[in-house]
C-alpha cells in the first residue's frame, strides 16, 4: 500500500505544469450585461459580496459567512455565528456589528460575534432572503466593499470591470490575479471575440454554440435555468391570447432556432426542477387557433433587440400565428403601445416554491402539488405562455480550468486557473 | 348694320378663319412632329429597360450559379438535419450582393432564407416548381416578406450531392433601388406598378425615388393594361406613359412598367407656338381690319354718296348729281344715277310746265263756266230792258226795275265767284289757339240745322268728352268742317243719317264725317282734294281743296274713304298740343 501511494506521488509529480492549478493570470470575460449592485441578482456579485449563507446545488442550506445558525420554535428569532477572521476589502473585519448595520427593516441584535435577527411574523424561509443578500459596508471614501474572493479595481462607467484577487480571502485565495469583465457585448460580437481568442469565457447563443463546438471549441452548457415566455398586457383579449399560445410551433423553435438547446416548455419551472412540467401540453391546435384568431386585432410583440435568438423567436411566433390567421408584428425593445413580450427569467432557486416565487412575484408553494395548482391557476388566463426553457452557455477558452459553476450558471470563479502554456 | 359694317364683318371673318386656319395647322403639324420625336424616345427608352432587364436576368442566373458551385449547398444538401444552416441564406445573400436567397428542399420546404428567416420550414412552391422544370432565367416572383409583399427577379438552381438535393433561388427585389440602377435620359421616368393584389393600390406604384405622390392618377392607365393584359399608353399630368405588362412563370400578370415621358418641352413649345400663332394671327387680324377698314371705305364712299343722292331724291330734291369718277360698277351705277336724276328732272319740268298750262285751262273753264250762268240772265235782263224801252215803254219802268233787281242779284253773284277764288288765292295761315273740336262740331251743326231737317237728314253726334283741346284756327277749322258737313248734305238729296265723330287714335285727334249717300268711285276718291274738280253739278271745285289747305296748314292729314252707295267718310287727323304746329 505505501509502495502504491508513492508511485501515484511519482506520476502526479511528473505530470505537466499545465494539469496542475496554479496562481496568476488574468482571466478575460465578454458578458452582455453585469451588474456591482449588491443587491443585483446576477453572476457577478457573488464574486465580490458575500452572503450570510448559500444554498447548494441540491436546495440545502451550506455556510458561508455564516458558519451557524439556530433559530426558535415559531422562527422568530434567529441566530447566526459569523465567521471568524473574515476581513472586508478595505481590511475592516467582518463583525456581526457591521452586518446588524446592513438589516435595516429587520431588527438585528448583536451578542459578541453572534447576530441575532427577530421579526414579528415566523419567517422560516430567512434564510432564503440572507442566501440572495449580499453583505457589504460602505468605507470612508462612500464606495462600496464586499468580503468576496475578489475586490473591485475598476468598474466605474463604461463597459470595463477588473476584479483583482482578495488576498485574505477567508476561502483561500482565489487562483486568477484578476478579472477582466468586458460587458455590453453583444451574442455574435462575443462568439467572434472567442473565435479570435480574445477572450476566456464568453457568452454564447445556440447558433454559436453549435458552431463553436463543431469547430472543436469548448462549450459549458447549463441545464435549463431560465424561462423564455410570451408575456401578454392584462388588458388584452384572451381569446387573442389563447390564439396565439396555440398557434406556436415549439417544436420547429427548439429544432431550428435553438439548435435543440433547452426544452420546450408549457410550464412555468422546468420538469428538472418541478416534476410536473410534462403535466401541461404545449401542443399546437391551428384549428382552434383560427376559430380564436377570427376578428382579432394585431397584436405587437416586444423583444429584446440585443438577442438575435429573440428576434428569431419572435418572428417565427409572428410566421406562427399567421397561420392561424392573426397579425404579429415583432417590435423591438419595449415598445410602449406592444400587446406582449418575451420575457426571460432566471431559475435561481432550487426550492420549488421559492423558484416559483421568484418566476412569480407573490406566489409561494409549499409542496410540489400547492406548486402545480398555483402554477396552474398562473397560466389558465394565457396572460402568461411559457415557451421554453433555457440554458446558460459559456464557451471556455482553451487555458480555462477548474470552470465549476453552480448548476444554474453562477459563476465560481475562485477555483478557476489558467493553464500558462495552452495553445 | 350698315353696308360698310357688313363688308368689314366679311372681311374680319375672312382674316380670322385664315389666320387662324393657318396657326392651327403650323399647331399640329409641329405637335406631331413633336410626338412622333418623342414616340421614337420612349422607344429606345424601352429598348434600353429590356436590354437592362435582360442584363439583370444574366446577373441573377449567374451569382445564383456561383451560389450553387460553391460547394457550401452541397454539404447542405448531403445533411439530413437543415437546422444548423439556418443562417446560410443571408450569408450567401451578403457575399453575392442579392437581395433575396433561399434554399429549399426539392419539395420547396424553406432551409434558409436570408429575406424571411423565421419563415424556414414552410414551403415556397414556385421555388420548387421551378427547380423542377429547369428553368435557367430568371423571372418575375411574388415574394412575400414580414412586412409586405413585393416583387422579384429570381432564378433557382439545383445542387445535388448524389441522390440528394437542394434548390436555391436567388434574386433582386424589383423596387425603387432597381428603378435607381438604370440609367434615364433626361425628362424621362420609370415606375412599376406591383399588381401583386386584386385592387389597384397607390403603394403598389413606385418610382426610383419611391412612391410617387401622385400614384393615383395613374389608376386608369393601369387598370386599362391589367384588364387588356397588353400595353397601352396614357397621359398622366405632362407627361405621356407607355405601361407595359410584366409577367411571371405562369403568365400571370405581376406587374406594369410605367416609362414617361415629360410632354413639359412639347407643351412648352406648342404652348409657345400657339402664344406665337394667337400673336400673328391677332396681328393679323388688326391689319386685316385695318386694310378692310381702307378697303371698305374706298368701295362704300361711291355707294354710300349714292344712297344719300337717292335719299335726297326721295325728299324731293330730284336735281341731285353724284360725283363719281371710278370706272367700275360703281362708277356705271352713279353715271346712270345722274342720268336718271337728270331725266326725272327734266320730266318734272315738263310735267309741272303741262299741269300748270291744264290748271290755267281749268281755270279758264271754271271761269268761263261760273261766269256764263249769271252772264246769261244778265243778257236776258239788258235785252228785255232794251226791249221794253224800244217797243213798250209803257212798261220799261217797270221792267227796268225788274232787271236791274236781277242785274244786281247776278253781279252779287258774280263778285261772290270772284271772292271766293279771290279767297283760295289768298288762303291765310292759321292763328293757332287752344281749340275744342267738340265745340267746333257743335257750332257747325248749329249752323246746318235747318238744312239737316229740310233734307231729312238725321244728325249723329259721337264726341268724344275727354278729347283733349288742340292747338288750331278755329275759324279755319270751322270753315272746313262745314264744307265736309255742307258736302256731305248734298250728298244725301233725298236724305240720310250724317255722322260726326271726334276721337283719339296714337296721340291724335280724329274728326271724322260720314254720310250716307251716293258714296264715289275710287277715280273719284283719288281726284277729290284737286282744286277746281268737283263732282257736283254747280260747285267751284274749291271746297275740298280748301279743306285739304287748311287741315295740311295745320300739320294734320284728311283721307277718305268711300264706296259707290254706300256713302263716304272723310277722316281728318290732327295732332294734339303743341305738337301740332308746324
């Protein structure tokens, strides 16, 4: 057995420097869009803002700045033990004192290094709300600091954020020196970045995901994590609505315009997450869509210009809906006089309710079957028509490692290398 | 209108149809010379569009052809899933400068579409239709995009990788840019009209600037050629347009050229040209009548000076002469004038040199005749006196004063002859005073009273009470109506009903006798008014005459009017108020 442990020391000693992690390097990103707000529900913040505690891929809670955590019988009063050590960017430690001064709706008490918040009503899912609140202090000079892996040292106006690395980390230190975040560009202007190895990681779109992968490049592909669906105004005509929803070819969509990425949907969480997803039909009915559609007035569609897929989408809903007998005319950007949009939201919770929460502002499930009947009740009015399901997709760069992002696409950058000789 | 005012009528009428006749040919002639000019532009113009068609046909095929020899389709066609070429389409599109690229499978289901990609998956069966039959031109399409429907010039090509195979089409959009790529003279225009609905629509006509702002006037001209299916032309404003048909695969007519020509520079000419034939042709005229006026005053002078010559004839002036020295027919017609004139006159004289010889022989019998009768008793009377003296002069007192009674009764007689032509001699002119005629009938009536009864004869008076007075002699007016009155009694020997009526007719005061007596024949009627003619017995011949004297010294006139037994009116017509003087 020795004899075994050191022959396996022997060969990982003799593998190259390039398998092996290590420190420095630059890492260049391309992104659409970024946001440093703490309380900016994207992928980069947690780079910079730590929260009091996460969850993991499988819904459970883990710690993070919070290494504790007790609450009573009603959930009334909860107690969090802070993590010891933890120093903000500007060198100020993490007290409990400093987080206290960040709740301000909820009345936080402060016991040494333990923080104790009370509410009035039980809040059971507090930790749900801590696990998407970012911890932050304001220093002398009116910015604003994180205790995160890395620390801002650009990121004013403009289309350019470097993050360095946080040496005192309290998760060690992040492997990369630095990050350069290049945002505002848009799916094909990153897609020619990465072809030109201009940058690291960027976003991709389906087209150029299919692409990249013929060409041998590599691709990062999440399970689907966001909701593209058509989102009519309240006061249009539901038989409008009805129509349209029926008119759409999901199918031709997923094959074609989203190079089979995804899935089509007819719920609102997808089947990975819910169970129950297969429970609603999507099918197409062009009968009963142009018994609905006679006499209907036109409809506009809004979409988002910066996606060319959306575009796309909402044109061929528009060649769709013609069939059927109805006018859809695709508007870009947030056309005020538009009868609907498409919509995308992101899937950042892997609790059912809590994801049906966030899809759906009010609405809180407690079991799968409370789920199904709330999102069944959601869509009965067609004011909201799931179309499909979508995944994040990255490409990486050829020197990237350790690309480990959570299942919905949260970035982990602290456990990415650059390997110094790639091609 | 005057002899002259005809004859320069005639003449302005004459330079007018001249004038005019002349500016409207030397109008159309150079109109037509014009539009024959401008038919032959239109049809190089023509020629020139076909050749650029044409040219345009070749383009198509050929980058279409590239398209399908690049190699690219065949891999395409080689896959059996389309979805990773989706965006093929508007590759090619950008490399090959079209407008249009679409691949289909050979049943016409879309792969790619660089003009419509949401559209993939359906199915574009003229592209099939026309992959199939091999067709290697391009040719008109109706293509349907998002936000309309337009027209194309497509040709479609198969590429095959072994037993399968794609169909692409490739194509221009027929719009304004491809109007803009050809080349026009000056003053012309294209449109083309997309007859790519039932109904004619203003959006459908565009130029090389777009559509035109006018599209609906040219309406008629394309309804007319897509009804007659064939070409046509048609004026639109100023300009002049040959709208030819256009049409697809299947015959079918997809859309109509429009070529114009301004017609600016020809109206603009013959606009000049007709300014210029108004401005000659006016000149024309005013010389015209101005020569007329000269012309028509030297021919109307002579006829002119003869009219007032004949004018002056008809007043009585017969001793006129015309001084007329041309030699034409004028100048025969006044030399005849002046012979006549001389002839009446001569006649004249000798007529007045004859009457005035027959009135002293009347007279001279009125005078024998009036003296013999008392001349005769008064022989008588001398002769018994001498006798009476000579042979009884025991009664020669007695006789003598017998005789001298009758020889003074004769000799009254005789002065009273004498008196009364002494008095028709000297007939004075009359002492005008307002004048009731009424009073006058009734005072003459008066007079004749006794005579009226002794004759039978009954007396009618219808005057007229609101007769206005005249102004005239009422002696002499007095004197002539009791010579009607007396004239009309010895008319009526053996009685009758005497008339008198006084009245007014246009402005005049009407007297009128009638009787009921023998009446006169026409002769009689005609002669009556001559001094010294009378159809009496014992009369002087002087009563109507003097009736005549007084009522024409009055400004008046007397007519009659008779019947041989049915008795006579005599009818005296005098002017009323001051008017009546003379």
């Amino acid at each position: 057995m020795r004899h075994t442990a050191w022959l396996l020391f022997a060969i990982v000693s003799l593998l190259p420097a390039a398998t092996r992690p290590h420190y420095g390097g630059t890492l260049r990103m391309k992104v659409r869009f970024a946001s440093l707000e703490p309380g900016a529900e994207n992928n980069l913040t947690p780079l910079v803002f730590d929260r009091l505690v996460t969850f993991s891929d499988s819904a459970q809670p883990q710690p993070a700045l919070a290494i504790a955590w007790r609450h009573d019988a009603d959930f009334k009063r909860w107690e969090f033990q802070l993590r010891p050590g933890v120093k903000f960017h500007d060198g100020a430690p993490l007290t409990a004192a400093a987080v206290a001064a960040e709740f301000g709706v909820v009345a936080a008490v402060v016991q040494g290094d333990t923080l104790v918040l009370r509410s009035q009503q039980p809040a059971p899912k507090l930790l749900h709300i801590l696990a998407s609140s970012s911890i932050f202090k304001r220093s002398a000079d009116g910015s604003i600091v994180g205790t995160g892996p890395f620390r801002i040292t650009s990121g004013g106006p403009g289309h350019r954020i470097v993050l360095a690395a946080n040496e005192d980390y309290w998760g060690g230190r992040p492997y990369l020196d630095a990050v350069e975040i290049e945002t505002g560009r848009n799916l094909r202007d990153q897609a020619l970045d990465f072809d030109l190895n201009k940058a690291d990681i960027v976003e991709l779109g389906f087209t150029e995901a299919r692409r990249a992968t013929q060409n041998g490049k590599r691709v990062w592909t999440s399970p689907p994590v966001s909701l593209l669906a058509l989102k009519f105004e309240a006061s249009s005509d539901e038989r409008v609505r009805e129509a349209v929803a029926l008119s759409i070819d999901r199918a031709t969509i997923h094959n074609v315009l989203l190079q089979k990425q995804g899935s089509p949907a007819a719920g609102i969480l997808p089947q990975w997450l819910s169970g129950y997803a297969f429970l609603f039909s999507g099918a197409r009915d062009l009968e009963r869509a142009r018994q609905l559609a006679h006499g209907a007035a036109p409809v506009t569609l809004a979409y988002d210009p910066a996606d060319a897929t959306e575009r796309l989408i909402a044109e061929r809903i528009a060649v769709n809906a013609r069939e059927a007998g109805l006018v859809v005319r695709p508007a870009a950007g947030g056309s005020p006089v538009s009868t609907a949009r498409l919509v995308r939201n992101r899937i950042n919770w892997p609790d059912l309710g809590q994801a049906l929460g966030s899809m759906a502002p009010g609405t809180t499930a407690s079991s799968p079957e409370a789920a199904y009947a709330a999102e069944r009740a959601l869509l009965q009015d067609y004011q909201v028509v799931p179309l499909f399901h979508l995944p994040a997709i990255y490409g990486l760069g050829a020197r990237v490692r350790g690309w480990g992002p959570s299942r919905w696409g949260g970035w982990k950058l602290e456990g990415v290398w650059l390997a110094a000789d790639a091609p | 209108m005057t002899f002259r005012s005809k004859l320069l009528v005639a003449f302005a009428v004459t330079v007018l149809v001249a004038v005019g006749l002349d500016s409207f040919i030397v109008a159309e002639t150079t109109r037509d010379h014009f539009e024959r000019l401008e038919s032959r532009r239109s049809s190089a113009l023509i020629a020139q569009f076909r050749r650029e068609f044409e040219r345009r046909q070749e383009e198509v095929v050929r980058r279409t052809g590239r398209m399908a020899a690049s190699g690219v389709l065949e891999r395409i066609a080689i896959e059996s899933d389309h979805a990773p070429y989706l965006d093929e389409a508007r590759i090619l599109a950008a490399a090959q400068g079209l407008d249009l690229v679409e691949l289909t499978t050979p049943d016409g289901a879309i792969i790619s579409s660089a003009q419509w990609p949401a559209r993939f998956g359906y199915k574009d069966e003229w592209v099939a239709r026309m992959g199939s039959s091999g067709i290697q031109i391009a040719m008109l399409k109706r293509e349907e995009l998002p936000e309309e429907v337009t027209l194309a010039l497509v040709a479609v090509r198969r590429v095959s990788a072994g037993e399968k195979s794609i169909f692409i089409a490739g194509g221009f959009k027929l719009d304004k840019d491809f109007l803009a790529s050809i080349e026009l003279p000056e003053g012309m225009r294209m449109l083309l009209y997309r007859n790519l609905q039932p109904a004619f629509s203003a959006q459908a006509l565009t130029s090389a600037s777009g559509p035109p702002g006018d599209a609906e006037k040219f309406q008629p001209l394309i309804e007319r050629v897509k009804s007659e299916q064939k070409e046509s032309t048609g004026s639109v404003g100023v300009e002049s347009f040959q709208a030819t048909p256009l049409f697809g695969r299947d015959k079918e007519l997809l859309a109509i050229r429009l070529i114009g020509s301004s017609r600016a520079e020809l109206l603009s000419l013959t606009r000049f040209i007709r300014r210029l034939g108004l401005a000659v042709g006016a000149a024309g005229v005013l010389l015209g009548l101005a020569l007329a006026w000269w012309a028509t005053a030297r021919i109307t002078r002579p006829v002119h000076e003869l009219a007032e010559a004949a004018g002056e004839v008809a007043a009585g002036n017969w001793n006129t002469h015309v001084d007329v020295q041309s030699r034409d027919e004028i100048g025969e017609l006044a030399a005849a004038f002046n012979q006549m004139t001389r002839h009446l006159t001569e006649q004249r004289e000798r007529l007045v040199q004859s009457e005035r010889v027959a009135a002293w022989r009347e007279l001279a019998r009125r005078l024998a005749h009036e003296l013999k009768n008392p001349l005769f008793p008064l022989q008588i009377t001398v002769e018994n006196m001498r006798r009476a003296h000579d042979q009884y002069p025991e009664q020669f007192d007695e006789v003598f004063r017998e005789g001298s009674a009758t020889l003074l009764t004769e000799l009254a007689n005789l002065k009273v002859i004498i008196n009364r032509f002494s008095d028709f001699s000297k007939m004075p002119p009359p002492e005008r005073q307002s004048t009731n005629l009424n009073e006058i009938v009734r005072g003459v009536m008066k007079l004749v009273e006794a005579q009226l009864a002794a004759q039978s004869v009954e007396p009618r008076l219808e005057l007229d009470a609101s007769l206005p007075a005249v102004e005239a002699d009422p002696a002499q007016l007095h004197r002539a109506l009791q010579n009607l009155v007396l004239n009309a009694l010895d008319a009526m020997p053996s009685g009758g009903v005497l008339t008198v009526r006084t009245g007014r007719s246009n402005g005049s005061a009407i007297l009128e006798i009638s009787d009921t007596g023998s009446g006169l024949t026409k002769e009689e009627c005609e002669r009556l008014f001559t001094p010294y003619y009378t159809t009496k017995q014992h009369g002087t011949g002087l009563g109507l005459a003097i009736v005549q004297s007084v009522v024409s010294d009055h400004g008046g006139r007397i007519s009659v009017e008779s019947e041989p037994g049915r008795g006579s009116t005599f009818r005296i017509e005098l002017q009323n108020g001051a008017s009546s003087h003379r």
